[in-house]
C-alpha cells in the first residue's frame, strides 16, 4: 500500500486546513455556546463551504462534481473536524447522500434533484429511518419480523403514495431540502421486502419539520423530527423498485452498513483527537505546577503520550479503509473501525480534560466542548453492541466456508 498522498489530495487538504482555521475555528465556541434547537446555524459557514466545494464534495465528475475519491473525503473531514466536529457533519452529511444518489437513483432522478442541489449553496440532503420506536433494528432488523424496524406507512394512490407517519432525530432535518425517506409499502413482511426508499423534497404537501433536537453536544448540527400527514409523493421519486428494501436498492446490504457511514464518523473522530492533542501540548507547555511546567511532569508526559499513540493508530486506521473503499474493496473493517474511533475520541478528550484540570474546564470553553462532542460517537449508527453484531453478519458466510 503506497499511502503518499497526490496533488490533488494535497490541495484539498490545505484548501481544507485553511478554511477550518480562518472560517470555522472563529466561530465554532460562540455557536456551540448557543443553547436551543435551530439556533446555533449559521447559514453563512454553510455557503462559504459550499463556494468552495465542501458541500458537494462527493457528487461524480460527470454530473458536475469534484468527484473525489474516499481517500480525498477522509482527508478533508479530518481537518474540517479539527476545526469543528459538528459544522464537519453538516457538510459530509451531503457527502453520504450524494453516494446514494450516484449509486441508486434513475438518470431522471438525478436530473431533476442533482442539478439544483449543485446550484444552491443552501441545498442540503439528509434521510429519514429512525423513528421514536424504531432505531437500532433498522440497520440490522431481526430476520423475517414485520414488527422491526420502521413503521411510517406509504399507500398507493395512483401516480401518487401517500406517506403517513414521523421520523426522529433526523440529520439535517431542520434545514435539509431534500431527503430521503425510509417507507413501509407492506407491513405484513420485514423491511428488507416490504421496505422502500422515496425522495421527497421539503415542500412536499403534507410534509413538515416537527421539534428541533436540542443537544449536549454537536450542537451546530441539526436534528429534528420529520412529520408525514398525507404526504404525497409522485412514484417517480421512489428509488430502486417498490418493496425491494430500502437498504438494497440504495446499492448497500442487509446489515444498513454504507461505504461512507462508518468512515465519516471515523474521520471527524480524528479531527477531534488533532484539536485535543494540540490543545494538552500547548496547554502542557504554558502552564506550571510545582514550579516546573506541566510538560516536565512524567504523569502529563504519558498522559500526553497516550493521546498521540490513540490519535495516530486511529488515524492509520481510517486512511486504510478510506484507501480499501477507493480500490473497491469491502469488509468488516469500516464497523471494526468506527467502534475503535468510539473508545478513542472519548479516551483522547477525557484526558485532555484531565490535562487542563479545573483552571481549564473553567477558563477554557472548548476543552469540555470537545468532551460533549465526543459523546455524541456512543449512540452514532447503532451502539458498540449492534455494531459487533453487524460485524459477525458480515463474516458469517466466510466463517461457514473456512468450517466447510
């Protein structure tokens, strides 16, 4: 494996760099101070981004994208998140969709949705599964159970479906214009058959924005309910084939696991870790206790050592699946990967906190700002446990062979 990176990675990882720390760092603290659902956004980082390419960053080449490969996308994340972890996922949070899009949708489709959502800096995508009694058994529905996973409703209606139901915690639900919509079309089989994927944009008849989360932490990024009261949706927005699943029609499999889900979290992860490290050493370095600075202490050396070794093993880690995805490759390495970058974003900003002690936390906004972040990485795309069960389905037929 030759990880060198080309010059078109290198530029958009300086254009990255540059624009976390001019545009986003100075506004991160003031925003994240900002307690309540809608009120932290700011539509202003947003179209800056987007002039820039942040936004649309996935979208393939030949529908007028920069149409970079994964390894380029890890590279930009990582450094828009040492800036901000929750403005990073407000700008890949497109990235995942516009896969999907290129993936899944009908030449037609991406002509009526890609075009605009190219032209309009404030066009943002997000896609609705998780309703109130429906998370963890979306991405790994327990086999051949209607009763599991999602439950809003889509009719037929001639030309039309009607959707009745709502979604919760939706990424970009609040100021998303396009979505993508997780449907049962039969309730009487699981959702791998009776489950279907519709896009539906936000002045939709019928569709509206219920609450807006407010958070512990990423509190920038926006999550709201997604409420459906006859909605109608024309047939032609259903993606794929009507009763095909929602996962297998967007070009993924049955355990929900994309090539991009796991790898985004993983990569903002590394960001966050970048911003802690730094943060300790200069903290280590400018601060004295016992009459000596604080770096000359072994307890803050190894404390500090930690910090690195987690941040860097991570960061190998994360640049091998993102280079595995970009030759095609697929396995259980992106579930593996974003359970390790759960235990070390919370690991690497709990010693930064521990580092910086009480004159720290107090003085220094961003410190337990980082720690709040990290929470966030616990309940991300199924917890820890449904994770590693995610990783078995995926092994099993190579385990049945290898015991044949």
């Amino acid at each position: 494996m030759d990880f060198s990176l080309n010059e078109e990675q290198q530029d958009w990882q300086q254009k990255a760099r540059e624009f976390a720390t001019h545009e986003i760092r100075p506004i991160s603290l003031a925003r994240d101070q900002i307690e309540g659902g809608f009120e932290p956004w700011d539509w202003g980082v947003i179209e800056k981004g987007s002039r820039l390419g942040f936004r649309t960053l996935a979208v393939p080449a030949k529908w007028g994208g920069p149409g970079t490969g994964f390894v380029t996308q890890t590279l930009v994340m990582m450094e828009l998140a040492k800036g901000d972890s929750a403005i990073c996922k407000a700008f890949s949070q497109n990235w995942k969709w516009s896969h999907l899009i290129a993936i899944a949708c009908s030449d037609d489709q991406k002509e009526r949705f890609l075009k605009p959502f190219l032209s309009d800096h404030r066009y943002l995508l997000g896609r609705g599964i998780t309703e109130p009694n429906a998370g963890c058994d979306n991405r790994l529905p327990p086999e051949i159970d209607p009763k599991a996973g999602y439950r809003l409703r889509a009719i037929r209606d001639g030309d039309d479906w009607i959707l009745n139901g709502e979604k919760t915690f939706i990424a970009n639900g609040s100021v998303g214009s396009l979505f993508f919509i997780d449907a049962r079309t039969d309730a009487s089989v699981d959702i791998t058959q009776g489950g279907t994927l519709f896009l539906v944009p936000k002045d939709t008849p019928g569709f509206r924005i219920g609450k807006v989360s407010n958070k512990s932490g990423w509190r920038f990024y926006q999550n709201a309910e997604l409420i459906f009261e006859d909605a109608r949706v024309p047939h032609a927005n259903v993606i794929g084939g009507v009763g095909t699943g929602s996962v297998k029609s967007a070009g993924g499999d049955t355990t929900g696991g994309d090539l991009f889900g796991d790898l985004e979290l993983s990569a903002n992860a590394v960001g966050v870790c970048d911003d802690a490290n730094g943060m300790a050493m200069a903290f280590a370095c400018s601060n004295k206790r016992a009459g000596k600075f604080l770096i000359d202490h072994q307890l803050i050396q190894l404390g500090i050592n930690e910090m690195n070794m987690l941040t860097e093993a991570l960061r190998s880690f994360v640049m091998r699946v993102a280079w595995e995805h970009d030759q095609g490759q697929r396995s259980a390495n992106g579930v593996l990967m974003v359970n390790y970058s759960t235990d070390v974003i919370r690991r690497v900003t709990r010693l930064n906190m521990d580092i910086h002690g009480a004159e720290g936390c107090r003085n220094n906004p961003r410190v337990s700002k980082l720690a709040r972040d990290a929470m966030i990485w616990t309940h991300l795309a199924g917890d820890t446990v449904l994770r590693l069960k995610a990783v078995t389905k995926l092994e099993r037929p190579g385990l049945a062979e290898a015991a044949a």
